[in-house]
C-alpha cells in the first residue's frame, strides 16, 4: 500500500486535555448515578384482589391458603378497582334482584317497578351495602337512588337504565376491601377511575375512602384518563402527596414511556418525574406464552427498565396440569426467585428522586464532547491548530448559553447523540493510523498479529467508552431514568459511524483503484468516476443482499424492533440472561468484535485490501453498538458497563477461535497444494 500523501493531522493538545476534563466529570456523574440506581432495589409485586377471589373460588383450598401461597410466592400487595354491583354480587357483598325476584317480597309503602333492578343486603355484610349506598348517592345523585322498607330489609331501588349499564357502572374505591387486603398483611394498590366532569368534590371523595388504610403504596390510574384530568390534576397531585402514596404510571405495550392517560404527563412533571412504573402483560398475550417465558419477562423489565412494579395478571386457564391460581402462583415465584439471586428485595417499591445532576459537572462533560467533536472532525478535514481551537471555544460558548437558556434538555441530547457517532469513528480511525505503522512492513508473525488484534480491539472499546460516559452523564437525570424523555437519534447511532468510517477508510487505504480520497480533487475524481463506471448485472443481486442485511440491523436495532427475533435466537437471548450479569448484543459477539479482529489481524499478515474493508466496516458494528448501549438511559448504567464488557470478553473468545480455524484451513489449504506439487 502507498503511503496517504497528506501528512498525519495535527490536533491541538488542549482538544485531548478537554476530552479527559469531561471524562472524569462524567465518571464523578456516572457513579452518582450508580449510587441512585443501586439504591431502588426494592419491587412490588401486585394482583388483583377480585381474580384471586374469583379463582380461588375453584379450588379445594382455602382462601387464607391461598393467600398465603401467594405470599411465599412473593406478592406483597393487591390491586383493587373501582367496585361495580356486579364485582360486589360475585362477591357476595350484595345480592342484586330483578323485579321478578322482587314479587315474592313485601314492600312497604310502594309497588316493584318493572325492568328496575334492586339492591339488597347480604348476611352479615352491611357495612357493603352502606358503602354501595353511599357510592351511588355520589355518583348518579340521592334523586335517582331509592332505598325500599322491605320484608328482607332495606333495599336500593334502581330505574331509569338497563340492568346491564347499572351493574357494570363503576361505583369507587372500597374503603372496606382496602382495609380487608391490609387486614391480610398486605399492601393496597388503588386503581380508581376517573369520574366524567370530574369535579373536586369527587377527588376528595376517593381520598376520604382512602383516610385511615394503612399500607397505600401506590396509585395506579385505570382507564385513559388520570384521576382529576383535565381540570383538577393539582389537586390529585397535592392529595397524593399528603397521603403518601406514590404515583404510578402503566409502562406502554411497546415498552416505551408510558400507556397515554390524560393528565398523566402533567402529574409526573409536577412531581419532578418522580414516580413508578408498572409493568405487566396483556391478557390475550399472557395466553400465548408459557408460564416460564412470562417470568422472564417480569424479570428482564425490572433489571433493565427500571420497573418497580410488577402487576402480574392471573391465568385464565391452568398449564400444567395445574390449577388456574397455581399457574398464577408457580410463575409469580420464578420471577421472585430470579429477581432475588440479583439481590432484590419485595415490598413497598423504591421511587427514584427527583434527581438532576449538578449543572456544573454537566457543562464540562458537554465540553468535552465539544472537544471529542472537534478532534474527529480533524481526522476527516485537516485544520491548523488554531482553527480547531477557535471552532472548539466557540461551540462551547454557544452550547452553554444554550444549556443556560433552555435548561439543557435539548442541547445536552445533541452532544449526547455527537458522543455516540463520533466516538466509535475516533476509535476506527485512531486504529487505523495505527494500522498503517505497518503499511511498509513485511507480514507479522502469526501470534504477534492474534495479540495485537486483541490489543486494538480493546483499546478501540476503550476509546469508544468515552463517549458512552458522555452520553450517560449528559442524559443521567430522572426524566431520562423513568423515559418521560427519550434519546433521540437511535438508528442515526448505527447508520452514520459505518459512512463516517468508510470515508476515513477511502482517505487513509488506497482501495479505489488504487488510490486514497484524500483530497478535494480526488474526492471530485471519485465521484465522477463511480457515478459513470459500467456495471454488471450480478451487482443488483450484491445491492439487494446488502439492503436486505441493512433492513435487518436497522429492524433490529434502537428501541423498537421491526424484524422478527428466531426462536433459536431467543433461546440464546434466554441463556445468556440467565447465565451473565447483563445479556450482551449479539450484533457485538458474534459479528462486529471478532470481524474487527480479523481485519487487524489480515492487515498485519498482508491480506487484500477489500477484504480488509469489508472486515473493517462490519467490525465497526460492534465498536458503534457498544456506545450506543448508554442511550437507553432507563437502563442502569452499571448493567450498560457490564453489558459492553460481557460482549467484549465473549467476542474475544469467537474472534479468536475465528482466526486460529480461518488460519487452520490456510494452512491445510497449502498443505495440500504442496503435496500436488509433490506429486507433479
């Protein structure tokens, strides 16, 4: 290979000086955060009270049986609804009757109405029917409600809608079953609805119900609206906050942010984000899977998406050969037994702070990515030092007036999603000048070019860990933590670092015919020279292979997944959770680590150059997925560390195999060629 005819960029040392400032305030930031993090390790595990009820009803046990069950299974807390007729008649709080039922009944002073639905006491389960009476004056008014002298006692009299609509009405929160569930030794979670022209008086009707529980430790929102929305959301906040109860916001199906309630967002920014996050699973989902796979789900969103709350839905069927509740039961306790070997605990979930990290320690970490921006932007445009100094002073000055003036929201995620380019393109291009050291240099001995390969690997991950730090530090506050604020720019994360490297590589090897792209003249020649070359027809079918590879890694790659996972894919996913700290990404362990590897080692043992830049573009994969690892901010920013050192140590190890079998075949390969030689 020639030698690039430019002469190696000269950076300014103040530009490094900058990039380590900032890299050890974020390390101050990072391990402050890791304080926090570590500190909410303590989860609910919540069901439904009225499904356990209902299933229980099936079983030869008893309720306190079953409750306890439940119990050494590990959920410390029940979720109670809105009451309606028909929940407390399945219950038997209530006994309902038509106006058929009614006719063997004296009624004193009045006649049955057709098509009225009445409400009668259950045997010893006053206190019930007072609650019901009490809900219905509130809800539909003392006008609509009629209360009957009977030979069965007092009786609510219903008229005016179908049976159906009165019996599926949602009535409130029962003071008496929150009381009941406590009554058991465990926590109340509240799930109340919101009422239509929601007025104050309503809002403090539901917290009266809720005056004197003990053990409230959280409220969970049922329906599309918060409680309170859209008018008097101030006044839910202030409520909660009086009573102690924490607020709870449903994690979306697509496990992004949060399912849409109205007022919701409100509360949360009121409370500076402080709140929960619960997770469950849908009835018509939990259907499809095993009991075993929705353990691991509950298991994987609590370690990786900072859930505090596991709302674990019952079974509608048993599996197993078992029982509907010990379906319920034997799936609750995998994801305990799991989430405790992580050093978990159960009980009252912890609620991370309204946590912002000092502004100080944050500028300079965004000055420092002002700094890793200009370094490599020199890599790709020489500049003289003064240059890279005036364009540095100046970014900094804008971005920190900007920080100042919009609270840094916005420019923090700018130099955040800088950090996570630019820092896997630094580390390709630094291990490219390393590269080309030995660009005049005969082949390297077999073992001095694995260790080396292994030398760069590393020190490129390295490199590109600071800006991973960047990224964690800048985006590290609560808003981030529980995902009302998103990193924007995932896909950009993987597109961009593979044609910034690819650049680089044009500038630094001479791979079109012959010559490097390093300069505006030679860059023009490319351009005209590949916008009018012939092409063949087998290059479609190479275009369209590289398309589907890219529709692949993009579908697969940010916070959603458009391309389907395998099964066996899954089943080394489920491995690897269950058996390291952190599930590494295969995309690091198997394709860009032990890729980049080979190039090293290819370029040092003199292979074809466009072998070395395929190997080198997909190597550069796992370096940009590894950065990428600290955008997902929800994710505990030790578990992001471990996650790229699990896959680093991994692809060591394949990357390794890989050259000694590919060494293994080219050596058997002349083997043979000299025997026909022999034989010749």
């Amino acid at each position: 290979m020639n030698r690039r005819s430019a002469q190696k960029n000269k950076y300014s040392w103040i530009l490094i000086l900058c990039i380590i400032v900032g890299l050890l305030s974020s390390l101050y930031l990072v391990f402050e955060r890791h304080q926090i993090e570590k500190s909410q390790n303590h989860i609910e595990n919540i069901v439904d009270y009225d499904a356990v009820l209902r299933a229980n009803a099936f079983e030869k046990r008893s309720q306190e049986e079953a409750f306890d069950a439940l119990r050494n299974a590990g959920v410390t807390a029940f979720a109670i609804y809105d009451r309606t007729l028909e929940k407390a008649h399945d219950a038997g709080q209530i006994r309902l009757l038509t106006a058929q039922d009614m006719n063997s009944v004296r009624v004193n002073g009045a006649s049955v109405k057709p098509g009225a639905l009445y409400i009668a006491l259950a045997s010893g389960k006053e206190g019930y029917y007072k609650e019901i009476r009490e809900d219905l004056y509130h809800r539909i008014g003392k006008d609509k409600v009629h209360e009957l002298n009977t030979s069965i006692g007092p009786v609510i009299e219903l008229y005016g809608a179908t049976e159906d609509s009165y019996k599926k009405m949602n009535l409130g929160i029962s003071k008496l079953q929150a009381e009941e569930v406590a009554d058991k030794g465990f926590n109340v979670i509240v799930r109340p609805t919101n009422y239509r022209n929601v007025t104050s008086e309503d809002i403090q009707y539901v917290f009266n119900r809720l005056d004197g529980v003990p053990h409230v430790t959280g409220m969970i929102f049922a329906g599309k609206e918060a409680l309170g929305a859209p008018n008097h959301i101030d006044e839910t906040v202030e409520l909660l906050n009086k009573h102690h109860i924490p607020l709870v916001g449903i994690e979306a199906v697509n496990q992004l942010q949060y399912e849409p309630q109205q007022g919701f967002l409100e509360m949360a920014a009121k409370n500076g984000y402080s709140v929960g996050r619960v997770y469950t699973i849908a009835k018509d989902e939990l259907k499809k899977i095993t009991p075993e796979e929705s353990a691991q789900r509950f298991y994987i969103s609590d370690i990786e998406r900072n859930i505090r709350y596991n709302l674990f839905p019952v079974y509608e069927t048993g599996q197993n050969n078992e029982t509907v509740l010990q379906t319920t039961i034997n799936y609750i306790a995998m994801a305990t037994d799991k989430l405790s070997a992580k050093g978990y605990e159960f009980g009252p979930a912890d609620i991370y702070p309204a946590y912002t990290p000092n502004p100080l320690l944050v500028v300079l970490s965004m000055i420092g990515a002002v700094a890793l921006f200009v370094y490599v932007a020199q890599m790709f445009i020489p500049m003289p030092k003064h240059t890279q100094l005036v364009a540095f002073f100046g970014i900094s000055l804008v971005s920190i007036v900007i920080f100042i003036i919009t609270s840094g929201t916005l420019i923090t995620q700018i130099w955040a999603l800088s950090s996570a380019v630019l820092a896997p393109v630094g580390a390709m291009i630094c291990l490219m000048e390393e590269w080309r050291r030995y660009d005049a240099s005969r082949p390297l001995g077999t073992v001095k070019s694995i260790l080396l390969s292994v030398l760069y690997l590393v020190v490129a991950a390295l490199f590109a860990a600071i800006g991973g730090m960047f990224i964690a530090a800048l985006l590290g506050n609560t808003k981030f933590f529980m995902e009302f604020a998103l990193f924007r720019g995932v896909k950009l994360t993987f597109v961009l670092p593979i044609i910034l490297v690819m650049i680089a590589y044009l500038q630094r090897f001479p791979l079109w015919k012959g010559r490097m792209i390093n300069s505006q003249e030679e860059a023009k020649r490319f351009v005209v020279e590949f916008l009018t070359m012939d092409v063949k027809f087998y290059v479609f079918f190479i275009i369209a292979a590289l398309g589907g590879a890219a529709w692949v890694f993009l579908g697969r790659s940010g916070h959603t997944a458009g391309v389907p996972v395998p099964g066996f894919e899954l089943m080394l996913r489920r491995f690897l959770e269950n058996t390291l700290y952190a599930r590494p990404r295969e995309k690091e362990f198997i394709i860009g680590h032990p890729m980049l590897m080979l190039a090293t080692f290819g370029f040092l043992r003199k292979w074809p150059t466009v072998i070395h830049f395929v190997l080198t573009i997909t190597g550069v994969i796992g370096i940009a997925s590894m950065v990428e690892t600290f955008c997902h901010i929800r994710t505990p920013v030790f578990m992001s560390i471990m996650r790229g050192y699990d896959g680093l140590l991994i692809g060591v190890v394949i990357g390794l195999a890989l050259i000694i079998a590919i060494r293994f075949m080219m050596y058997v390969t002349q083997w043979f060629q000299q025997q026909e030689v022999k034989h010749e």
